[in-house]
C-alpha cells in the first residue's frame, strides 16, 4: 500500500479518529487506528467499540492495502512534523511515514483484527441542521449526569424523543437535581421510526460536537441508525461518527414538568452572572453551594446569598423585572448549577419561573423558546 497526502488533511483527520482511542484499551487493536487506502484515497477509522469515527481523505494512490498503527504515535509525528504532503507506505509489517523533512516506522497489526464499524441504514432517520443540532447539544448535554452504575446509567444519555406530527425532536439530559430540554426542528424524519425515544451517551455526544464545531460552514447533518438498530450514526463532510446506544427506559421528565407559575420575573443575564461570581467566593465553601436565593417583591430584586458557617456571609443584589407573585419568594439552590445554566444561555435576558420555594424551578432564555431548563431547590434549613 502506498499513498500520497495533503499534510494538513491527514494531520486533521488522525486528532479527529484519535478522539475514539482509549489510551488504555484491552485490546491491542484499539489503540490503533485503521488506514484503509482504496483508489479513491484514504479511509481512517478508528474505535473504542461504543464511539466509532471514519474520515475519508482524497490523495494519490500508488497501491491499494489496509492495516493498523498507534493510533497516538502516527497522530504525534505527523503533528509535529512539517511539510505540504505526507507519503504513506507499507513494506511487509512495517508502515513508514515521511514527510519533507521527517520520516517514521510504525510497527503494525493486521486490519483483520480490528473491528467491523456499523454499517449505516441505506436511509437516514432525519436530518438537522448543524446549527440547530450544536445549540441543543450546547443546551442539553451539561445538565445530564456522569454516574454510570447499573440503574442510573440512562442518566449518562442525551433523550432523542421524536414528534412526527411537528417534524421536531425532544433532546432532554437530566441528572436527577436538574433538567435541560430542546426542541429542534428537522428534516425527513423517516415514516417508519424504529421506536419514539432512543438515548445517546452525552459523554460522545459532546465529542462529536467538538468535531462538529469546526465545520464552520458546516450546513447539515445526516442522521442514521445502524441495521442492527444498536448504533447512531451521525454524518457529515467527509466523517462518519458512529455512538452505541443506551438500552432502558429513560426516567419520565415529563411528569416533574410544572404546567403554571406562581412566581416569575426576568432578569439580565449579565447581571445575574456578576452576581454569581460575587457569591461564589463563599458558596464554594458550602456542601452542594448552598446559596439563598430570595425573591423581593416590593423592591423588584433578587438577593443571592451565601453563609459560611465561623467565617460569615456575602450577598448580591441583582434588579429584576416583569415581575410576578402573591408574595416574596424565599428558596435556594446549588449555585454551581445555576452558574451551568446561565453560561449556556445565550441571551440577553433569563426568564424564571417557579411554583414555591420547595417546587422545581424554571429558567428560560428568552431569545429560544424552545429550550427549558428544571433546578430542583435545596431546603434552607
């Protein structure tokens, strides 16, 4: 096998399929990554058996041939290395790598090992916007959980709920102390949808997005489901993203969903995040941030409030408006969390809207009605 690359392609597309190696995998192959050079160029695969990503590269071939190398090695040198074209070649077991000033030997392993990636459906369950498909994951993927034990792992998923009716999809990412949902429109959504949810590992999800966001005249996503229906294949350009998915039911947020408000107002992001950084400097100190978050009717303010028990208090008072309520407000919250959210709010101005001091809470950005965000309060006591 012999191939004649762009520097800078190659260069790219190994941190691209590098993202699917585990450092430390049980299997040798899997810190490889696959070079499948065909007469039309070169295809990169690489896996770690629940993330797979395959690039395809244009060059000059010589010689057809596949096999595997240190997916981290190969990535590393030709970073590192200078020059406009990378030259490929196989000769017996050993791969060399030359650039216009540097040149490699790789040791191999035969391509015969390394894992079959999903073969995609011969049509994609919808497409989306990449526009609208980054703004959701921005949205959604921070509020789902990191705990993988049996029982919870659902938790660690990004919800794909589909509407037919409204050409939409529903993601949704929880942790079981906060909710994080966006609607997003999309395109031919197949007539025959395989089931109406399916739940996504948020922790690929948010590397597909990383990749994603370099595309930046990146128009449109093709979205696919494997013919085993196990995987989600997400493609665009010249890339391939493949995701195993989560099995089991995912918790019903719908029912925690609150349908009025006793209370509501809005209120300046910026301010609100001035705010936040002021007590900070104490709610750090308590278990879970603990923060009093104090609604003030008569003189349309909130009052964030920290207490750090032998060391003393600090308190920021942030204007409101529109603001809406039998009485004053009187809960508190993880500050931390509310931090997450309002970072990932993208507007001028938060909407919030609650029940009571014990009832989950709401945060809108005013500038995407389709998103929503739940925060369950912590007690004062």
């Amino acid at each position: 096998m012999e191939i004649k690359l762009n520097h800078l392609n190659l260069a790219k597309s190994l941190q691209y399929t590098s993202r699917a190696v585990n450092a430390k995998p049980n299997i040798p192959v899997l810190s490889n990554v696959l070079l499948d050079i065909t007469k039309n160029g070169l295809k990169l695969s690489a896996t770690n058996l629940d993330m797979g990503i395959t690039v395809w590269i244009p060059g000059l071939v010589d010689k057809e041939g596949k096999i595997t190398v240190s997916a981290k090695f190969i990535s590393d040198f030709v970073t590192a290395s200078s020059g406009d074209n990378v030259e490929i070649k196989l000769d017996g077991s050993v791969i060399t790598v030359k650039t216009d000033k540097s040149k490699a030997n790789f040791n191999t392993i035969s391509a015969v090992e390394f894992p079959i990636l999903p073969e995609i459906a011969e049509t994609p369950l919808f497409k989306i916007s990449a526009k609208e498909f980054m703004v959701s994951m921005d949205k959604v993927i921070f509020a789902s959980s990191t705990d993988m034990s049996i029982g919870k792992i659902q938790q660690s998923g990004i919800l794909f709920e589909f509407n037919k009716e409204d050409s939409e999809v529903i993601y949704a990412g929880l942790d079981g102390f906060r909710l994080s949902k966006r609607n997003a429109k999309i395109k031919e959504l197949t007539e025959t949808l395989p089931q109406e949810q399916i739940i996504v590992p948020a922790r690929y999800l948010c590397e597909l997005s990383k990749i994603a966001s370099d595309f930046v005249d990146l128009d449109e996503i093709e979205v696919y489901l494997s013919k085993n229906k196990s995987q989600i294949i997400f493609k665009f350009e010249e890339i391939e993203f493949s995701i195993r998915l989560i099995e089991g039911p995912y918790p019903d947020y719908k029912r925690i969903l609150p349908d009025s408000a006793s209370f509501s107002f809005e209120v300046k992001r910026g301010d609100l995040e001035e705010a936040i950084k002021v007590v900070n400097t104490f709610a750090r100190s308590n278990l879970g941030y603990k923060t009093l978050f104090d609604l003030d009717l008569e003189n349309s303010v909130i009052r964030l409030k920290s207490i750090v028990a032998e060391v003393g208090e600090n308190e920021s008072v942030v204007s409101i408006s529109e603001v809406v309520g039998d009485s004053d407000l009187n809960t508190s919250y993880n500050l931390k969390y509310i931090q997450d959210v309002v970072s990932h709010i993208k507007g001028d101005t938060i909407i919030f809207e609650s029940k009571g001091p014990l009832a989950a809470s709401v945060f809108k950005d005013k500038s995407d009605a389709r998103f929503l965000h739940l925060l369950m309060p912590l007690r004062r006591e």
